[in-house]
C-alpha cells in the first residue's frame, strides 16, 4: 500500500482543507503515515502566505523534503503555491495545486504521474468562481470538528495579500451547511466550528446571511456547542446580537479582529471600521451576552506607524480588555499597497512594540480566567484531565474527565491563563 505524509502551514482553514485532501487519498487507498516517520513515498505540504516568514518556511519545507526524500514524491498546495506557483515548483515536487481544486487532488496526482513531469495545475481567481465542498470526517480528537463555510475575501487591506490568493467571496449553499452539520453531530463531534477566510461575507452571492448559517448549525438535531471563527466589528448588528441572543448553544467568544487601536493607522491599513465602531460592537456583544469573551488580532509595526499611535493601541488594548489577543508584526507583502509605503518601521521597533502587547495580553488573559473563580462551567475535555470552557478559557482538573465529554466544573483557582477546578457530579437532567 502506498504512504502519504501531510503537513500543513498556516490558519485552520488550511487545516481543514489539508484533511480533505488526505481522506481523498485515503479513499483511493493510500495509508496515511507521520510526517516525520520518513516511510511515505508521497508528502503533501499545504503552504502559507500571510507573512514573508510563513513563505519562508513553506520554502525550506518543501527543499528539505526533495533532498531528505529524493525517492518520493511532493504536492503542494495552499496560498504561496496560487501566488507564486514557480516558487515552489522544486525538485521533488510533481504537482502544484494553489488553493482550488483540492477536491481532485488524486485525479490530478495521477494524471501529473502519468505525464512524468511536474504539473502545475494553478489556476486564476477569477469572478464567478464556485465554492469547493470539501467535506471531512476527521477532527481534532473526537471534541470538536471544523466547519468551512466561507471562501475568499474582497476587503483588499493594504498590507493583505489574501484576496489575490483566496479569490472572490463564495459560500457554501445554506442546505450543504444543515446536511454537513448534521453528519458531523451524528458522528459525535460536540463543537462546531463555524469558519472562512472572510466569515462576515457569508451568503453575499445568495442573499442569505452568517446568521443563517449560524442558526443552521446550532439547530442541526445532536450539536451541543457552536463556535464562530474571526469576524469584522461591521458583523455586530443589533439583529446580530439579537439573533444570538435566542441561541443558547452558541459560545460565547468572539474573535474581533482590531489589527490596530488607532484610527489613523486603520485608515492606512484601510481597515473598514474605527475604533469607535469597535468599541460600539464590543459593547454590544457583552451587552448581548454578559461575561463573553472577545479574543482578537493585533498587527505591530504597520508602516508609518509613530510612537503615540503605538501607544494609542497599547492603551486600546487593555481598555478592551480583551480575554486573549494574537501580536503579529507586519510583513511586508509584495504586491500590497503597504509594501509601497514609506516609513517602514525597523525590525528591532516592531519587535519592542510587540512585546509589550503579547505582556499586555498575558495579563489580560489571566485576568479574564481569574474571574471565573467561583463559577460553574461546562468544559469539553479534550484531554482527560484538561479541557475548555464555552469562553475558550483552558480548564485542568484533578478527576478524569472522558475526552469528547462536557462535564460541569466548580472553578477554583486560575494562574495566568490556565483555570482549575473539580468535576461537580451529574445531574439528574444530564
């Protein structure tokens, strides 16, 4: 039997497609085996462009795999494969996919098989595009499974080069969300969830909305908890917040990404919201939903970006009061408008200011799992003695949970970002 050996780079979007792509190959009979075993005779590696840094990586992958493994063969695929497909077309490498076609990644490993030479098999992202269904059976664990729903992106930020590897806005059709729903609660995954490169443009194309699908999810017969990948502040309507509202089963944490505290630094991102507007979408949530978490993404070091406006997020930041934010330094991107600007801020600069932010962050992390002390939470173990609130707060306790359970926790103690506690026994109604 044939061996394939995956390995992914990048967002769980990537992630997600990656495990399509393997439970093709299982289909057609290969076995799959660990990436480091070195017994595959077939390595798929799914690469990353966000940053000069996930390129790199991607790159030197794929090299070390050719001279690591001269006998077997590479697929690659993914973002840096769409956007520079020559890049990556290494020694080893038979087949070059970017991010379409994943569905028929074996008919195409065959075909580049039968030709005995690489086959680029790229192609533009052009309008009109349709959405890839790539359903999978497996996730992480037996706990959760992850829902792609959303494909591609139009915002155009200055320092992005998603949308020209993602392509046009296009979403799963609202019926395929209810069906997969279903078959993932029917094989026992407790969460879902809900993701896309641009969640927020969901049912663009067809007139219907994130929350359709949201509610599609959570009322799929055996789904006990639904949780929502990264949003735009412009999602948080009040028919938003009070569609949520009457959705007992949806988790409340929700990922905002601010990318920067200051409004004339958004401007330059051209990010389209303001502070304010944030701040308004904020509230409305914990308004909504008392006690939720609000997690998000900061980017340091945005061209032009001064002291004070540094200061400005820094102090935006901790006024948020954010249950766990993710630093980023910026990257310059050939090809974005950013890349193009002056000012560039120096290595060493973004560094020093994104320290001070992951410090930040640590502190209001453990804040936030602090004040849990004293309350009950429902925790999804994922381990046997560890697992995570609807919040996303991570919970140890001392008695073995079973993994894919959710059991009700006394929270008793929280260090930093880990909260303890102990199992309080079933119910009745349980």
């Amino acid at each position: 039997m044939k061996k394939i050996a995956v390995h992914t780079l990048g967002c769980k979007v990537n992630q997600y497609d990656t495990e399509a792509m393997l439970e093709s190959f299982e289909r057609a009979g290969w076995q799959s085996v660990p990436f480091d075993s070195g017994e595959a005779d077939l390595y798929l590696v799914n690469t990353c462009t966000v940053t000069g840094t996930g390129d790199q990586k991607s790159v030197r992958l794929i090299r070390h795999l050719g001279r690591e493994y001269p006998n077997a063969s590479i697929i690659v695929a993914g973002c840096l494969a769409q956007r520079d497909a020559a890049r990556v077309t290494l020694p080893g490498v038979r087949l070059v996919i970017g991010t379409q076609r994943r569905g028929e990644v074996v008919t195409l490993y065959e075909a580049a098989c039968a030709q005995d030479q690489p086959l680029v098999a790229v192609e533009p992202l052009t309008k009109g595009v349709p959405f890839e269904c790539l359903f999978v059976s497996r996730h992480e664990g037996k706990t959760r499974a992850v829902m792609k729903i959303q494909e591609g992106c139009d915002r155009w930020c200055s320092y992005c080069v998603i949308p020209s590897v993602r392509g046009p806005v296009r979403s799963m059709p609202l019926q395929a969300v209810k069906v997969e729903a279903e078959r993932l609660a029917a094989a026992g995954y407790c969460e879902l969830v809900v993701t896309g490169i641009h969640l927020a443009s969901y049912g663009r194309e067809s007139g219907e909305s994130l929350t359709d699908a949201i509610r599609a999810c959570h009322d799929a017969p055996g789904v006990k908890r639904v949780r929502l990948g990264s949003l735009e502040p412009v999602v948080v309507t009040d028919a938003f917040c009070a569609a949520i509202r009457e959705m007992p089963r949806l988790c409340p944490q929700f990922h905002l990404a601010l990318q920067s505290g200051c409004d004339s630094v958004l401007s330059r991102m051209k990010r389209r919201y303001t502070t304010s507007e944030f701040r308004e979408a904020a509230r409305k949530l914990r308004k909504a939903l008392p006690g939720c978490a609000l997690t998000t993404d900061v980017l340091t070091g945005f061209p032009g970006e001064t002291e004070a406006e540094a200061a400005e997020t820094l102090s935006f930041v901790e006024e948020m009061g954010f249950a766990r934010i993710h630093v980023f330094p910026y990257s310059r991107r050939a090809g974005t408008l950013a890349d193009r600007m002056g000012d560039q801020v120096p290595q060493s600069v973004k560094r020093e200011r994104t320290a001070k932010l992951i410090e930040l962050g640590n502190k209001l992390e453990a804040a936030y799992a602090k004040e849990m002390i004293g309350t009950v939470r429902e925790v999804l173990f994922e381990e046997k003695n560890e697992g995570y609130t609807p919040e996303y707060v991570r919970v140890r306790v001392k008695e073995a949970g079973e993994p894919g359970s959710i059991r009700r926790v006394l929270i008793e103690e929280a260090e930093d970002e880990l909260a303890t506690g102990r199992v309080l026994p079933i119910e009745r109604s349980e």
